[in-house]
C-alpha cells in the first residue's frame, strides 16, 4: 500500500507556464482533496472530489483545475502560473468524513 | 467565516516538559475536531473528536473538546524531542458531501534537549 502519491515532488515554472500536479491514492477512499500550504497560513482547500465524477470548489480555486480522472486519480492544473501560486500542495484522501490521509507534498516554485 | 484559531503559533519547551496546545473554532455545521502531526512532509493523524468531554488518549498524547465553548486542547506530557513538530488543529463540518477540514494555522513545537 503507497497509500497517497503524489507527482512531481518539486517543480520550477516561470510565470505563464501550465503544469499538471498528478495524486493517487490506493486505498479506495471515495474523496479526495487538493490543499495549499504556505508560510504562517495553514492548509488551505483548493479542490476536492466527493466522489468519482464530482468536484467541487474548496476556500481558494481560483487559478487552478481538477479533473478526477477515476476514483484512484486527482489531478490539479495549472493554467497559467503566478508567482502567487508558488506554495506546498498537498493532496488528501478520505474514505468517510474522517480522517484524512495526505501525501508527501509537491513544493511549486513560480518565477 | 468559518475558523479555527490556534495558540500559541511557536512553543519551546525542554524534555520532559508537559505541553498544552489549544485550538478554539467556529465552524458552520461543525461536525468534528481534528488534530495532525506535520513534520518535515505530510499531516499525520493524531485525532478525531466528535463528543464533548470525552479524552482521546495515546501514549503520552491525549485530546479533548468542549463543544459549548468551542475549543480542543492537544496535550502532549514527558516530551521528547520526537515530539517537535507543527501541530495543527481542523474543524470537519458537514459541508459539501462529505466533511470538509477547515485547518488553523499551527503550532510549531521545539522541544529541546
């Protein structure tokens, strides 16, 4: 069980780039969530997805897409990326309104 | 607005020390509290608590919350310097269709030897 990836680990855009930050989860767990982390601000929610075929908009969406691609996979796009946006993402998962399990994080620069 | 407030933001402490850690919370819809464990990658989970008064306990953690005043506390007794890390605190409501985690911002504990 790797429990929640996450892909890349670390990633360099320059302003205007698009990227793709990727997350699965093997566990089985119907929801799945895309936070942002950034210095003095807590986790934020960005995303989630209650279910395969759902989303929804967390407290801070804007600049940002999800595709749930299937119950296993989450991906979070970068249209068009800001210096603002330069942050530790998280991706989360959850079974039932409970614990939530996070992976390892991706830090994102953007100059 | 939904939020949840930790204090202190920073704790130093030396082994051995017994710690307190408080988290109060307004939350629509308030379903549960819940404490992570962040080191240096991802929250880990510590506790999940959904009734007033009653202790979560293990090991050397234990949790408890008061729903009439809406606050948890996280204490941690005997710590070692494994203990030091940023310690959040999240309130689960009922939003969305499943709960969704509003997160304070975290107390960052260093403890020294």
């Amino acid at each position: 069980n790797a429990g929640v990836t996450q892909t890349p680990k670390f990633q360099v855009l320059k302003t205007g780039q698009s990227m793709t930050l990727q997350c699965a989860q093997d566990m089985n767990h119907n929801s799945m969530y895309w936070y942002r982390q950034d210095p003095g601000m807590g986790l934020r929610l960005i995303y989630y997805s209650a279910s395969e075929g759902t989303t929804d908009k967390g407290e801070v969406p804007n600049g940002y897409n999800v595709s749930r691609l299937n119950k296993r996979e989450f991906s979070l796009r970068l249209e068009s990326a800001a210096p603002s946006q330069t942050s530790v993402y998280f991706c989360a998962s959850s079974l039932l309104p409970i614990e939530q399990f996070f992976g390892p994080g991706t830090r994102l620069t953007v100059l | 607005e939904d939020k949840v407030v930790q204090s202190p933001l920073s704790l130093v402490v030396h082994e051995g020390d017994t710690v307190t850690l408080n988290c109060s919370y307004e939350v629509t819809n308030f379903r549960s509290l819940l404490w992570y464990k962040q080191e240096k990658k991802a929250p880990t989970f510590l506790f999940m608590l959904t009734s007033s008064g009653i202790e979560k306990k293990s090991g050397r953690l234990s949790s408890i919350l008061d729903k009439k005043e809406l606050f948890s506390i996280l204490n941690i007794t005997a710590t070692q310097t494994g203990d030091s890390a940023v310690y959040l605190c999240a309130g689960m409501n009922y939003g969305g269709s499943q709960g969704n985690l509003i997160f304070g911002k975290g107390t960052k504990l260093s403890v020294k030897p």
